[in-house]
C-alpha cells in the first residue's frame, strides 16, 4: 500500500482522504492480482452463488443506483463472472448469481482485502485499532 504523505496539510477531510486512498490502493492490489476491481468486488460480495439476487437489491445493498450496477454487471457478464437471467415472475427484473469463475476471483479478492486491512492496522497500536474497527463498524 503507498504511503500517505503527511507533510501537506490541507483541509479536505482526513476521514474521505483515508477513504479515497484506500480504495484506490484496493483497487489497484485487486485488479492486478485477482483480475477484478473494487467495484466487483463489492458487487460479488451482494450474490449469493446458491440463489439469485436481482439488479434492484444488489444496487441498494451497495447504494449504488441501478444503472451504475447494470453497467458492471454486463461487463461481469462479459468476463463469465455472473450470470444474468429474467425473472420469472417479473420479466422486467433480472436475476444475478455469481458463477463458479465468479466464485474463485471473489475468494481471491476478499483474501487480498484481508490482507490489506490487515497491512493497515499494523500501522496503528492496539487501542488505534481497536478504536478505528469500532468506529468503522458504528459507521456502516
């Protein structure tokens, strides 16, 4: 992970700044060894591989809208990590699940993740990290 520099000050929010470069490091750590990006990820971590989750509740699981998930979701179709089929009862629905291939990059990703965070808090001592996971979790 690239280190943040801490000579600047500014006065954009530390907490977003944090955010940003996290993501950004994740990104980068997913798509060169996983094959995959941070907003993939994320999608496969909202499929289940046994039922199908449709476009509708994986965008408001991830808060996203719709047609930013429809456009991952093709290209996640396109590189057989999911498979997208109507809904039976609602045609105007589609029903997603992971596929196998879909399986493997996210078990590898969410590895790589946990390796992340776990290079992260390495960073902080014992009651740091103990205070930034009970904030992340009143946070989400």
């Amino acid at each position: 992970m690239r280190s943040v520099r801490s000579s600047k000050k500014s006065n954009f929010p530390p907490l977003l700044h944090l955010s940003y470069v996290l993501q950004q490091s994740a990104d980068e750590i997913l798509e060169r060894e996983a094959g995959v990006g941070l907003s993939a990820a994320r999608i496969m971590s909202a499929l289940s591989l046994s039922k199908p989750s449709s476009q509708r509740l994986v965008a408001m699981e991830l808060r996203q809208t719709e047609a930013n998930v429809s456009r991952q979701l093709h290209n996640m179709k396109k590189h057989g990590l999911v498979s997208i089929s109507r809904n039976k009862k609602d045609s105007r629905q589609r029903d997603v699940t992971l596929t196998a291939k879909g399986a493997r990059h996210y078990q590898q990703a969410e590895k790589l993740l946990k390796k992340q965070q776990t290079q992260f808090l390495r960073t902080l001592n014992a009651s740091e990290v103990a205070a930034m996971e009970q904030a992340a979790q009143k946070l989400s």
